[in-house]
C-alpha cells in the first residue's frame, strides 16, 4: 500500500474544493456510473448508519467521501470501470472489519486509533473535518465517531482497491 503524502493529500483536497459545484457534480456522477458497486455502499448503505444517530454528520460523511474519493482518483489515477464487483467489495468490507476489530483500540471519542498500515494524512484530515462539522452539538459529537470509523474503513478500502485490483497504479 502506498501512503500518500501530507502534500498529495493537501493539493487534491485543495483542488477539489476549488471545483464548482457544477464540477463536482460531473466527476462524482462520472465515478458512480463507473463504479456502482461502490456508489451503492459508500453513498446509500454506510450514511444510513450514521443517519440514525445524526442526519447532518451523514451528510459530513458523504462530503468527506467525496474527498476521499477525489484524492485517491487525483494521485493514484483514475479506476477502471466496474473494477470493483459487489461481491470483491462486500467481501473486503467483511476483512477490512475483522482486520479494524483485530488490531485497533479506539480513542476517547470512540474514533479509530490505528496508525500503521493507515493513511496518516488523509485520516488527520478526516478528523479536523467531523471536529469541525460536530462542534458543540452533544448528538453530532456523539455521531462523530461511527462517521470517522466508517469513513477510515472507506479510506482502507480504497486503498485496498488500488493495491489489489489495480497494482500497477500504486508507484
């Protein structure tokens, strides 16, 4: 797995906020006709979690995949179309869960605490953001941290993507 650096992560998020909404609108419409398998969970099944605890920090959630989505799209390239089959996808969702339950503490917050193997920058990022988005809202503080676990398992999956169903993107 490749991590990706303070600056990669800093330039791709800089410059997917200096898209017009009309922008944003095409690239995100682009990536989940390209990948419906991914579009399905990360935009329709994983905010649903959230959804029960707090509706706006659902909507942090899906604004921060679409970060997320941008970086890995703007440094590591672009995926192939249908590369991820929903059966590859649920599969890995169910390792990448056995994986975090495995190896991870959680914080103070209830947030993830794992720091190998993990993208370092793009989860600081994350993190700043569902602060922010929580402030001193008790239940967006509270949803806080099934959003930021959600939104780390997104983070590992694509990375997971690109190193095993696309190797020979990562450099």
């Amino acid at each position: 797995m490749r991590i990706l650096s303070r600056a990669e992560v800093f330039n791709a998020i800089q410059h997917a906020k200096s898209l017009t909404e009309e922008q944003a609108s095409v690239f995100l419409s682009q990536f989940c006709q390209q990948q419906p398998a991914i579009e399905q969970m990360v935009f329709a099944g994983l905010p649903l979690a959230i959804e029960t605890q707090n509706r706006q920090m659902s909507h942090v959630f899906m604004d921060i995949c679409f970060d997320i989505i941008y970086v890995y799209t703007q440094v590591l390239g672009e995926l192939p179309q249908n590369v991820v089959t929903p059966q590859w996808l649920h599969h890995k969702m169910a390792e990448l869960e056995e994986e975090v339950k495995a190896q991870t503490q959680v914080d103070a917050n209830g947030q993830i605490d794992l720091k190998n193997n993990a993208q370092i920058e793009l989860l600081e990022y994350i993190g700043l953001v569902i602060e922010d988005a929580a402030g001193k809202s008790k239940a967006r503080q509270e949803a806080g941290g099934i959003t930021y676990n959600l939104l780390f398992l997104v983070t590992r999956l694509f990375d997971s993507i690109y190193e095993e169903l696309i190797p020979d993107t990562v450099h």
